[in-house]
C-alpha cells in the first residue's frame, strides 16, 4: 500500500461518524450543511432548511473532493483537529452521537432548473414534498407528516402574515400532489410560495416564484374530500374585462406569445397539467403583471372566469 494510501484511509477512518456545526453564525450561508454523516466512501450532509445532500467524497490532502448527486463536482477545504473537531469549509464542527443526528428522508429534488436561483441569506418556512413509502407526505423541519400538517405548521396566531414559505419539490411528484399542498397553504391565508426545484451545487437553489389562485369549485372539490366544511369564495376579481387563455400543456404556451402589453389576462391551468409544464408555465408568466392565473377542473374549463 503506497503512503497516500494510506495516508487517505487514515483520513477517512478519522472522518468516519456524526457531526455537527459549533454554533450557528447567522452571517454565513443559510443553506450550508449544519451536520455531517461520513460513512465510508460517502457523505451526508443536513442544511438549515433539513434538505439532505448526499455525495461520494474522496479525501485529498487538504480538501475533499464531493460527487453530489447530480454528478456535479466541488471542493471543500477541511482540516482534522484531533479526533472530535472539524473543520469543514472553514466552519468548525464537533463530532456527536449518532442518537443526536437530525434523521430525515433524503430525496432528490424533481430537477427542473429555472432562470432563478435562491438567495443564499432568505429566512423562511420551509417544506419538503416528497414521495415517502408510494404516498405524498410533507418534512417539516425534521418530521415526516401528513398534508394536513401543513395548515398548523405555518399557523402563526401573533404574525400579521404567514412567514414566506419555500416548498421543496420531490421527484416523481405530480401536479395534484402540489395541488393539495397548495389547498393547506391557502387554507391559513397563504397566498405567495417559493418552488424550490433543483440545487446548483452544495448551498445554492433554483426557485420560481407562485401564487396560489384555486378556482373556488375545485377548492370545494378537494376540501369535501377531507371532509371540512366548504372554503371561503374569493372575492371576485377588480378587473372589468379580462381576456381568458386555456392552458393545458406545452402545445398551449403559443397563446402567451399573442398577449399585448396593458391588457389583462387570465390563464386558466388544467388541473391535470403535467407538474413540469406548469413549472414551465409559472416561469413564463413570472413578473408580468397583466398576466394572472387560476387553476380550474378541466370539465370547467370552457366556463366563464370570474
């Protein structure tokens, strides 16, 4: 065995179990892994917002070399002090009992990357998406719940508004899974959310900006299936006179190019739109203020907008 050889597996057996940051710094990155797993070969890494990286990690002299799961690579600077303290990208952690680790679902983000990445200091309420065992669930901080979970989770009795919400989005997730997270969000006053679809790296995300307008028939529709009372109608729209676009897929996203400047639009979204579509969709509309939208039953579609 040559001396680098071995060199690296020493490294690698030191390595070796759980860590966690020394203090929380409120000036670094909000997204920079908060604990580590090294178990052999690979890397857990838990953020702030209780999103799971996983990567390959080749120790190498001064950094580690980390294939995340995207197969992008990075470098990450570390150095060994003793056996129970690490620093890790010149942030210090101290090594813990494996009982302490945050244990939440690791997923893959769906993977759709936007124009748009997340700003890297942004405090919010964060919620993960997934498919957990065949059903839809959702993370909150670091317990997997129901989506009924949602609406008490971002209850805030002393807030004059709910805090911004960052809903991250799984794989394998289909437009009415998002819907019914949608239907707990706006169950509480949530109006607004940030779709987190993909990362770039280790600590940046890609985001697109929703707001959250469900036709109040299908609100009815999804609320009668919990068996609550009926929702609240919205109050109908200020706007005299909008034209109505249908959007079912992508073949529709011709119509958006026919829109004039200082005319208002409503688009109506099939509620079976593909969920990368509508990705799509919401980042072709993002900052246009004459563009509006509201999810609808596809039988509704033909009818008459509010």
């Amino acid at each position: 065995m040559g001396l680098a050889t071995s060199c690296q597996q020493r490294t690698t057996e030191s390595l070796e179990g759980y860590w966690e940051s020394y203090g929380l710094d409120t000036t670094q990155n909000a997204y920079f892994p908060f604990e580590l797993h090294f178990k052999r070969d690979t890397l857990n890494m838990i953020a702030p917002s209780y999103f799971m990286h996983q990567a390959k990690y080749v120790a190498e002299d001064d950094h580690l070399l980390l294939t995340l799961a995207d197969n992008s690579k990075t470098n990450i600077s570390f150095t060994l002090e003793a056996d129970s303290v690490l620093y890790f990208e010149g942030r210090k952690f101290q090594k813990i009992a494996p009982e302490i680790f945050t244990s939440v679902p690791r997923y893959h983000l769906i993977g759709y990357k936007t124009n748009h990445l997340l700003p890297n200091d942004h405090q919010a309420s964060s919620i993960h998406l997934i498919k957990y065992h065949g059903k839809t669930k959702a993370v909150l901080n670091d317990v997997v719940a129901d989506l009924a979970s949602i609406a008490p989770f971002l209850s805030c009795n002393d807030c004059h508004s709910l805090p911004p919400v960052h809903l991250y989005l799984g794989d394998h997730l289909e437009f009415r899974d998002l819907l019914n997270a949608y239907k707990w969000i706006a169950a509480v006053g949530g109006r607004q959310v940030t779709l987190i679809t993909a990362h770039k790296g280790l600590d940046e995300f890609y985001k697109a900006k929703d707001y959250i307008n469900i036709a109040d028939s299908l609100m009815i529709k999804l609320f009668e299936a919990e068996g609550m009372p009926p929702f609240p109608p919205h109050p109908k729209s200020t706007h005299v006179s909008r034209t109505v676009l249908t959007i079912k897929d992508t073949t529709d996203f011709e119509k958006l190019t026919s829109v004039e400047d200082s005319s208002y639009y409503l688009i109506q979204v099939d509620d079976r739109i593909a969920i990368i579509d509508y990705l799509k969709l919401i980042e072709r509309m993002q900052d246009n203020p004459y563009l509006d939208r509201k999810i609808v039953r596809r039988k509704l579609l033909t009818k008459p907008a509010n």
